[in-house]
C-alpha cells in the first residue's frame, strides 16, 4: 500500500521551470492522495508560472489508461518543458517512461503502508520475507510487529509492554508471547535458532531481480 | 582469561562497564580503567555505540584494554552491521586475544544520535550467539569451512530479571541458552526480591549469572529511568532514600551504599556481579568493598 | 499482466513437522487478489490436502474466500465456516490474511504459505513498474527511473563498479539501473544536471512508524465512518454552496412529463387548447403508487404528447405556453396549521399536491409517509453527499423554517416520535442554523455526520445515524425509520402552509464547465437549455452535460428536456473517458461497496450470462451508488453490467 505526501513547497517551485504540465493521478485517494493541499499549492505554481494545463485522472500506473487519458492534451503537453507528477512512485514512472523526451519530476514522495496496493489500508502488514514465521509466533508477524523484525524473541528494550521506538506501540514479541499463552501453545516458542534468509524471498519469485 | 572458566572454577565474577568516547583519544578511560578497575575486577566490558550514539568502536579499545593488561568483554550489537561484518569482527576480535563476547540486539537506530540510519538488524542477540557457536565449529553462519583452528570465546548474553514481562524474557533467555550462551549479566537490578525470584526460574537452564548493578547517582536518574529505560524500576523507597540527604548522594555515598546492599542481598543467588558505572567508575572499588568482594 | 499472487504454498518438508503434532484441520484458502480474473479454482488447496491426507490427517473442511485480508467481510463469514470440531486452522493466503484469522479465530491458526516478495511496491495496474517508497522520491534527479528498485543496491549517488556490459552484478539479465538513468539523461540533455547533483545520503527516518500509524488509523476510522466502505470523491461544492437561491426568469414554455415518479404514469386531464392556471391539476395519479401533475404556470395547453424525457425516451408529457402572468389557481390556499390537522389529511395534502422524493428516485411521499409498520423516527436526509450539487445546502440554509416544519408535519403523519436531520460536515452553515431553529424542540435532532458518498442512500443513512441495519430486500420501515429528503419536505412545507403543489424546485447549475454556477428555484417542465444558456453556457465544447450529481446523474445527449421533480442539478464537466481493462481482483470494488457486495463478480458474469451466480452475489441489494465504478482500476463499467443482471433477474431469468 502506497500513500503520497507533498515535497516541499520550495522544491516543487524549482522543478516547475518554464511551460509545466501538471498530472495528478487519484486512483489511490481513497488510500492517499493529498488532494486539497496539492490543489492549493498548483493553485500558486499557477499564478506565479506558467503552467499551462492540470489534468487530474486516475490510475495513471496503468500505461494503456495513461496514454489513453493524456490523448486530448498531447498538444499541450509536447509544447511544456516540464511535466510535473503529483503521484506514487509508481505512477511518476509510468508518465516519464511514456513521455520519454520530457522532463518528468514527481511532486510528491512515497510512503509505505500496512497492507498490500489495492487493500484498503490494514492494520496488519506482512513484509513479504518469504518464509512466513507465523506458524510459530501464534499468527502476529514477528517481521512486522517488531520494530527490529527480530525473529528469535523480544528484545530488552520493551517497557511496560511497549516499544522502545515508539511507546504507543506494543511489543511485538509480548504480543506474540501472550497471544501463545492464552492458546497454551507456549511451547511452540521452543523453535531452533531463527536466522533469516534475505535471498530467499526473490529466490524463487518469477518477478525476482 | 575467559569467563566461563572463572565461573567453573566457582569464582564470584566480578566486571564492570566502560563507554567508549565520542573521539579516538581514550587516555582518560584507560586511566579510569586502570585506577579503579584493574586487579579489582575480573574483565571489562566495553559497549558497542550504546544508545546507538555514535562512538569509538568496541572491538578497538578492548585491544587497548587488553594491551594495558585488563581482560575486555567485547559487547556486540546487531543494529549497526549485516553478518557478514559481525562474523568479520568477531575474527578480528580472535585474532586480538579477545576471549569474551557479550552479544545483544541493540537499541533502534532511531533512539541515537544519528537517527537517520538503517538499522540493519540482519541478525538478533540469538543469532548472533549461533552464529558464534558455528563460528567455534569451524564454519561460517553460510556453512563455509573456516581456515586453520576455529576461535574459541565465551560467550555472554543479557536478560532483565525485573522486566515487566519477566516471562517473556525468560523465554529469550532459554533461547539465548539453546543457542550457545554461557554466561548472563542482567539489566539494573533495584529491587532483590524480584531478582531473586527471576533467579529461581532462571536456574532450570544452568547458566550463570551476574547480578547487573546500575551506581544510582540521584534521584532524577532513577525517576528517569524508571520512565524510560526498560527492565528497571526503583522503587519509591529507594528515590526517597536518594532525595534524604543530597550532600551524601551528590557525593556517591549513598549509590555505592544501596549498591552494595543489593549486591550482598543477591549474592547467594548468583555467580557474579556486573557494575555498569557510567562514569562513575572512581567508586566501583567503594563498591565492592563494602559489598565484601 | 503481470501476476502479483502474493503467495504460494509451503513445501512437503516445512509443512509436514507443522503437521505432526495437530489433527481435525480446517482450510481456509485466500482466492488470489492481483492477477487475471479466472473462475477457475486458484488457491493450492488440493495440494495441501494431500500432504495433510498422506500423514492420516483428518481434515473437518475447507473453504475458499475472496479477499480473506478484508477484515469486515472476513469476520461476518468466519462464524459460519469454521465447524466446532476444527481444531487447527491451516491458511492458505498471504500474511495479511493468515494474520486476519489469527486475530479473528479463538483457534490455533497456522500458515500453509509463503508470501511471495517482490522488490519495491507495483501499482494498481499489474505492470513491472515498481516503487520502494522510501519516502524520498529521487525520480527527480534521475530521469524518472528509479535508482532504489532499478539498482540492486539501492545506490542514489551513481553506479557502482560492478555493471558489465550494462548488465546488473546481481543479474546478468536485468539492465543496470544507472546505466539506465544516465542514458536517459544524456538523451534529454541533462548530463551536466546529472553531474551537479549534490550528495545524496538515504534518510531511513522519512518512513516514520509513528506517521504511519497513526494515518492507518485516521484511514480506517475515515473508511467505517458510520457504515462500510463509501468513498470520497472530489466535492467542488465551492462552485456553487455560496450561491443564494434566485427565482429562476419565466420561460415562454414549459414540457411537463406526466411521468416523474416511481409507479405508473399520471393521466392526463387536460386537452389541448384548455387554459389552465399555475398550481392546477393537469395529470391524474393512476394507482397508489404514482403521482398527481400539476401546470407550473398559467397558459394554454399547447399539446399532450411524447416529448423526450431526460431518463426514458419520449414519455407522454403536457407542454403549455406561459401567459406570463402565473395566476395561481383556486385550489392553492393554505391547509391551516399542524395542530389542526389529522395525519390522514396530512396523507391527503401530500398526495394531492404530487410530492414525490426529490432527491432523485420519485418514491410517491405519501405512500413512504404511511409505512405498514410502526415507525419511530423520521431521518432528514440533509447529506446531499453527491459531489458539486448544493440545492439541499441552500434550502437548508434559506428556508430551515419550512424544513422543519415538514419534517413535523412527516413525524405527525407518520406517528414516528424522532425527527433527524443529517447533515454533512461539510455544510457547518446549515447545521448552525438548524441547530439554532431546533434548540427548543425536543424531539428533533441535527446530527453532523462526516462527509462520504454515499451516505444520503436510505439504507446507509439509516446505518450511519441509527446504527440499525435494513435487512437485504427491505425497506426502512423494517427497521422502523423513514427517510425523507430535503427538498421534499420543503415541498410539503409548501403544500401545508402554501397550498402550492409541487410546480417547482431548486435546482444546482454547476460544474466546472458551467460559465456561471448558481442554485435556481425553477419550475417543473423548464427546458434543461433554458437553465444552461441563462448560466453563460458552457465554456468548452469538451463537456458533459448530467442531470443530476457526477456520481448518479444521467448523462445529457439532448437539452431540450425539461427540468422535473426529482431535478437536484445541472452539471458541466469534464467528461469521464475510458477504456475497460481485464479485472484484475484488486479488490477496490469490494472494498467500497456500502452493501458490501463483491461487484468484480458481476463483470465476470455478465459476460457469462450466469444469472445464478448474479443472484448468489445478492445483485438486488445494489443500490447503483456506483462506487465500485468509480473506483475500478480497470474502467469496467460495472454499473451497467449490474442493471443487466437485475434486469434479467426481474424478467425471471
């Protein structure tokens, strides 16, 4: 799961150079897109620059639905010199592989967040390790629910039950411990030494790199 | 001189603590080391970056230490390196004479002083302890043959007797034992009762351990780490104790004497005591005297 | 299309010493999300089975759900699937779902699979386009390729000494990344760009766990808010929400349908050639559900006979010419007030005056207004959750007396006790004043809800406010409410204290392709261009023209229809062009379906004509809110696909 945050105002202004074009892409807004605050600055770019068309469509990502939706403004967006991205990672990419001659920039950045692309917005998260530790954790991801994605246990820096790194968190671990204990399944925290095999999620994976 | 063998031979293990400076000069600490703590101690423990601050390296000044005679503990974290470094570390540390290892997960990156770091994390304090034990086997964590002798530590762990969560700890600690810890120092021990009930648990696994002792130095410490840091709480009596008279606190006396009395409390039910001074190591001889070591 | 299926099974030789010590096994297997929709069974449930057979295992069930992350949905299913005598859970999903059961089963639940990862995040669109987000796009410095999933390294400062032949040191088959990035640059002139970059060092902070979940929490609470899923889309009520009502100028001639209403159509009771007066009866109510017509102006009738109708084609309508002078007719004089006025003459005003929902659907008043249950609230509906219309907003606003005064007037016919008025939070004027109007009245209450489409649909509003839920295939009345819109109490405000029938109403002319947006009070049967041309017209020939809100307005082909009872709104916008791509299973319509529907189900079996299957995934309880549309990463138009299925349902397919 993707959420988009604004870049600076300042440096989005030094990226607007000359005939802009501005995209926004909607499709995940109902998971995060900073609507009113990108509307606000564009707002701005477009009294001070020249920004000569905004378009707003969704689900840029998809390189058909992208060319499809930018047909009727290919005039304008041949004649800008800058084309300006307010999208995930995702999408920026997919509009400057598509206009390959431009200068495409991204306004905004990129943050993780629980749950998979197309999920709404979880409070669990998997971190896709490949070797799914569930099995002896009661079912609470160690890799997601401990700040360290330790796999052999808590570390000392729990306080009352709460994270070291943030103190509005549980413990992962004590999670894992308690949810065990109630199933009386205490002894499945009796596994041999964990050690993570960081090559083993993209192993075998067909999209591996 | 490793550690294990003073515990088999029934000594009551005395170390204490050092904190590398934020700089390469180290003349003070081995001054402090070799006023107050040589010949009155069996080994000094040398922390890795703690607090994740970033500072001298551990590994670099046990050498020093061991140069000047004293015999270092070397502390390892997971936080700051792959496996590939802590195995290439824990070689160099062999290659050096080091005898002890003290291995931990770390604090987060983010607690620290450069908080922007990735924290790496690739192994925990289990692992690094297995990793250790192959490492003594001769091969490395990949199975990859060792050349010529494998090196030969002792190996120590950390646990927090009066955590919150002390059965979760027990259960790490049970982990850290399967996976090749011999020894333990525990986090700052306040309170003897708790301790010693942790001990009667603790003693199923047979491992030795070392009561940990954190000098009090007044009572804003302890309310701050009661607040903040994890496995220790002081009790009340103990911040009033602090607060009575703020001359003698202020002056060490009244640290060194709950020190002492916890140390002399728990005694029995341990096999050593570990003094993490923090500065304060001009009193760990008061200490330990008064504790009748 | 690439196949992002986020997991697969366990091996033979992890899975069997999971086995050894648990018997009495239940499976619950995830069907995959991103990838090609196929009916065909997906999940690897039968190799499970087999493993689990080969070690005498007794298996107690299996069951295949979709989207078993989906807590909501998941949670409601599990109670019935799982058999008391399962004592192990094996999952077959990613770890999402593998934690959702975790979490929701009072059982040891246990993971049968292995997250599948992939290096970076894809999109919705299942391409190999990938991001990392690390929270600090650098996509600007290099080109628009990314240096964290293009460079296995992650390198941001250039590339490392290890590409040969411009081939990755990882992987001899995949392009080095700032090979990539550098190519791309030199081809647009930016070499020098590239080489003036500053120093850049990764800051592993930017993704702060403390933001993120605390946004996890803002974005869950904002997707329950009330009832389950719904969506927000952009509201551009700006355009418009500040607009007072104006009384829109006479047009010469006014077509008034004699089918505005849900139920059969009014007959006619004029001829041409008859003068009539405004606010007199021209159309007959035929049956109980259908609706008495009335002129809108004083005139001549002109003609009876089809005219196109905004929805239905050509419908039988009376077209009269305007004498100008609006002489009301006789029968218009006040009913006198509530106190003296039974329910059952209540009834009678309401339905003599042809009052029927404005808000879009044309449901007769009177009928809603006796329930053949016991009734103990009457909701406002003052959400008007649809984006850019502001009608209701204005009516609150400027006539908050006669809202209130129809909503009592609905409490006594009805017999309920409550009267609510929702509103949304994005309408604060109008919740100030209704609040202020209503402070002494006990028993009717402004409750603010949170702004999300579509939360003026009976069944959601009722969900939101009540918190009661109208069973699949009811009516309000089941759970003891009645909802009533805005407009439409003021229109029996009018009809009460007026005398006026319903001849007019307000209507939104808006868009942002509209030249001047307003809120009109206009008369039934005025042409739907005479609205257009007095706003300036639009100002783009690239326009759509609704009748009706963007999310369930219909679309306009022709102008020349009149304006009718359920008209809320006028808009010009920019239109809405795609192509349907395959489904994908993203799982977004499901995800904000408020009937908690699975609408990717409905595109899969339109194309089958499999009705069966229609009727198993309950396409009658849609309600054509078209969320699901909206939000389709592939542009299916699942909406329509819907009216196919519901249509061939009621013909009894």
């Amino acid at each position: 799961m993707l959420i988009t945050q604004l870049k600076q105002k300042d440096a989005i202004e030094t990226l607007a150079k000359g005939k802009t074009v501005i995209i926004n892409c909607h499709g995940c807004k109902e998971v995060y897109f900073p609507e009113e605050e990108a509307a606000e600055l564009q707002k701005e770019l477009s009294a001070r620059g020249d920004v000569t068309e905004i378009i707003t469509r969704d689900y840029i990502c998809n390189p058909d639905n992208l060319c499809f939706q930018l047909q009727k403004f290919m005039d304008k967006i041949n004649a800008a010199d800058t084309v300006l991205v307010f999208s995930c990672g995702v999408g920026v990419q997919t509009v400057a592989a598509f206009l390959e001659n431009k200068r495409v920039f991204a306004g905004c950045d990129t943050c993780p967040l629980p749950g998979f692309q197309g999920v709404t917005p979880l409070e669990f998260d998997c971190g896709q390790c490949g070797e799914c530790y569930l099995n002896y954790t009661g079912g609470i991801c160690p890799i997601t629910a401990c700040s360290k994605s330790l796999v052999n246990g808590q570390c000392g820096g729990s306080k009352n039950g709460k994270c070291e790194v943030d103190k509005n968190m549980e413990c992962g671990w004590e999670r894992i411990y308690r949810k065990l204990e109630k199933l009386n399944k205490l002894d499945t925290l009796k596994f041999q030494t964990k050690v993570r095999d960081y090559a083993k999620p993209f192993k075998d994976s067909q999209n591996a790199d | 001189m490793k550690l294990t063998e003073l515990f088999q031979r029934g000594e009551f293990v005395v170390t204490a603590e050092v904190g590398p400076p934020k700089g390469f000069h180290i003349d003070h600490l081995l001054h402090e080391a070799d006023e107050y703590l040589k010949g009155r101690v069996h080994a000094v423990n040398v922390t890795d970056n703690q607090s994740s601050v970033m500072r001298l390296g551990s590994l670099a000044t046990c050498k020093a230490l061991k140069d000047r005679g004293l015999n270092p503990i070397f502390q390892m974290t997971c936080r700051d390196r792959n496996r590939i470094a802590l195995q290439s570390d824990i070689l160099s540390a062999a290659l050096f004479g080091i005898e002890n290892l003290l291995c931990l997960t770390g604090d987060h990156t983010t607690l620290g002083d450069n908080p922007q770091a990735k924290p790496v994390f690739d192994l925990d304090s289990v692992s690094l302890l297995h990793m250790v034990k192959k490492l003594e086997s001769g091969e490395d964590l990949a199975g990859n043959p060792l050349e010529g002798d494998a090196p030969k530590f002792s190996k120590g762990a950390v646990v927090s007797p009066c955590s919150d969560s002390v059965d979760v700890q027990l259960a790490k600690m049970e982990a850290k034992v399967k996976a090749g810890a011999e020894y333990f120092q525990t986090q700052a021990v306040y309170e003897p009762e708790k301790f010693i009930k942790f001990m009667e648990k603790a003693k199923q696994f047979g491992v030795p351990v070392q009561l940990g002792i954190v000098i009090p130095k007044n009572a804003g410490m302890a309310k701050y780490m009661n607040a903040n840091v994890a496995g220790i709480s002081v009790p009340d009596s103990m911040i009033e104790e602090l607060q009575k008279d703020k001359e003698k606190t202020k002056a060490g006396i009244t640290g060194i004497e709950i020190s002492a009395r916890i140390i002399k409390e728990c005694r029995p039910y341990c096999q050593g005591v570990h003094i993490m001074a923090m500065g304060w190591e001009s009193k760990v001889p008061d200490i330990l005297a008064q504790a009748g070591i | 299309m690439e196949d992002y299926t986020k997991f697969r099974l366990k091996g033979k030789e992890e899975l069997t010493p999971v086995l050894a010590d648990k018997d009495n096994l239940f499976v619950l297997a995830c069907n995959k999300c991103f990838k090609e929709f196929e009916l065909a069974e997906e999940p690897e449930c039968g190799k499970f089975e087999a493993i689990a057979g080969a070690q005498g295992k007794t298996l107690v069930g299996s069951a295949k759900v979709d989207f078993l992350c989906n807590k909501t949905t998941t949670a409601k299913k599990l109670q019935a699937l799982l058999p008391k005598e399962a004592e192990n859970v094996f999952v077959i999903s990613c770890g999402l779902g593998i934690q959702t059961i975790a979490d929701l089963a009072e059982k040891p639940v246990y993971a049968a699979s292995d997250s599948i990862a992939y290096r970076g995040r894809h999109g919705m669109a299942l391409t190999k386009t990938r991001c990392d987000a690390c929270g600090q796009c650098y996509l600007n410095l290099t080109g628009g390729i990314c240096p964290i999933v293009d460079c296995s390294k992650s390198l941001v400062n250039g590339q490392c000494g290890g590409a040969k032949n411009g081939k990755c040191e990882v992987n001899k088959e995949m392009d080095c990344g700032w090979q990539k990035i550098y190519k791309k640059m030199e081809e647009q002139g930016r070499t020098q760009e590239l080489l003036n970059q500053p120093l850049q060092i990764r800051d592993y902070s930017k993704i702060n766990y403390k933001f993120i979940s605390e946004y996890v929490k803002s974005v869950r609470e904002k997707r329950f808010e009330g009832y389950y899923g719904g969506i927000h889309p952009s509201e551009r009520k700006e355009l418009a929400e500040h607009l007072s009502l104006v009384k829109f100028p006479d047009v010469h001639t006014v077509v008034i349908p004699l089918s505005m209403h849900a139920g059969a159509p009014a007959e006619p009771i004029v001829a041409v050639g008859d003068q009539v007066k405004a606010g007199q009866k021209i159309g007959e109510a035929k049956g109980v559900v259908s609706a008495n017509i009335h002129s809108s102006v004083s005139g001549k009738v002109i003609a009876v006979e089809p005219r196109l109708h905004a929805t239905n084609g050509n419908v039988l309508s009376v077209v009269i010419e305007s004498d100008g002078k609006n002489t009301l007719h006789e029968s218009v004089k006040p009913a006198g007030d509530l106190d003296s006025l039974t329910p059952e003459q209540i009834i009678d005003i309401v339905r003599g005056a042809g009052i029927v929902g404005m808000g879009g659907a044309g449901f007769p008043t009177s009928v809603k207004i006796k329930p053949p249950k016991p009734v103990d609230t009457v909701l406002l509906n003052g959400c008007e959750c649809e984006p850019l219309l502001t009608a209701d907003h204005r009516v609150m606003v400027e006539f908050a007396d006669d809202v209130i005064f129809g909503l009592k007037a609905l409490l006594k016919a009805s017999g309920a006790e409550k009267g609510i008025i929702a509103v949304e939070d994005n309408k604060p004027d109008a919740v100030e004043i209704l609040r202020s109007k209503t402070a002494d009245m006990a028993n009717i209450e402004v409750v603010v809800a949170k702004t999300k489409y579509p939360q003026g649909a009976e069944k959601m509003l009722i969900k939101r406010v009540l918190g009661r839920a109208v069973p699949s295939g009811g009516l309000p009345a089941d759970v003891g409410a009645i909802v009533s819109n805005i407009s439409t109490v003021k229109a029996v405000s009018d009809a009460i204290q007026r005398g006026l029938p319903l001849i007019e109403r307000v209507v939104t002319v808006t868009g942002e392709r509209m030249k001047t947006p307003g809120n009109y009070i206009v008369k039934i049967g005025t042409p739907v261009k005479e609205l257009v041309d007095y706003c300036g017209g639009v100002t783009s020939d690239d326009v759509t023209i609704k009748m009706g809100g963007p999310m369930m307005g219909f679309e306009l082909s022709n102008l020349d229809v009149p304006v009718m009872k359920g008209t809320n709104g006028i808009i010009a916008v920019e239109p809405v062009c795609s192509e349907p791509y395959s489904c994908i299973k993203c799982g977004r319509c499901a995800d904000v379906c408020p009937m908690e529907l699975k609408p990717l189900y409905f595109t899969k079996y339109a194309g089958t004509q499999n009705w069966q299957g229609f009727k198993e995934q309950s396409v009658m309880d849609c309600i054509e809110c078209r969320c699901c549309e909206t939000i389709c990463s592939s542009k299916l138009p699942i909406v329509n696909m819907i009216k196919i299925g519901k249509k061939a349902i009621r013909e009894g397919k």
